[in-house]
C-alpha cells in the first residue's frame, strides 16, 4: 500500500504563486509516476500534470503549461507542483495520485491506483 498526503494550498490573489507538495509513504519503491488533478465544485477531477519517477518525462494540461511546473525529489518520495501566474479558475482541491502498472505517466483518473485527501488552493480576482 502507498499513502499521499497533499500540503500547500491555501488562499492567494490571482498572479500569485503556490508550491504544492505531495509525500509518499509506504511501497513507494513500486512508483512509476506521480500526478495531479484537480475538481472544481460541480465538476469532473481533470488532469493537471504528471511525471515520471524516473526519467524526464512530463505532460501537462493545455490550462496550465508555462505556469506550473511538475517536479519531484526521489530522496524524499516527493512529488511537488509550482503553480505560478495562477487565476481564478484555478480554484479547485488538487489531488496527487501514484502509478505503479504503466510504463508512461498516464493522463487520466484511471490511471492511477492510489490518492491523497487533496489540497484547497483559492484564488481571488
């Protein structure tokens, strides 16, 4: 079993910046990739952006590329999410998920087998 715990929302002006952190605990040693997600209220959990736990391999959503960055220190077991110029339609509770079956990050829910409780980023206009 794997366990995620998200920190680092929290309430921030839009054009303002926060790092999410997401620490794994458990078999993490069966890690192929870490994503994020995010569900706005009344909406679908969409993809944000992944990475693979070895290699260089990142994707991201079209909403985020050149304002977020995905990164991770293997040492750590820590996956963490850059988010800068951030908007309004940014708010969302934002979930990390670990992949252990597939060779490339995937980009969907079902992707992942395991989940943190999530995070609440805000962003004021």
């Amino acid at each position: 079993q794997v366990q995620l715990v998200e920190s680092g929302g929290g309430l921030v002006q839009a054009g303002g910046s926060l790092r999410l952190s997401c620490a794994a605990s458990g078999r993490t040693s069966s890690s192929l990739s870490m994503g994020w997600f995010r569900q706005a209220p009344g909406k679908d959990r969409e993809f944000v952006a992944t990475i693979a736990w070895i290699g260089s391999i990142t994707y991201y959503a079209d909403s985020v590329k050149g304002r977020f960055t995905i990164s991770r220190d293997n040492a750590k077991n820590t996956v963490y999410l850059q988010m800068n110029s951030l908007k309004p339609e940014d708010t969302a509770v934002y979930y990390c998920a670990l992949d252990s079956q597939r060779n490339l990050p995937p980009r969907t829910v079902g992707g992942y087998e395991y989940w943190g409780r999530g995070t609440q980023v805000t962003v004021s206009s």
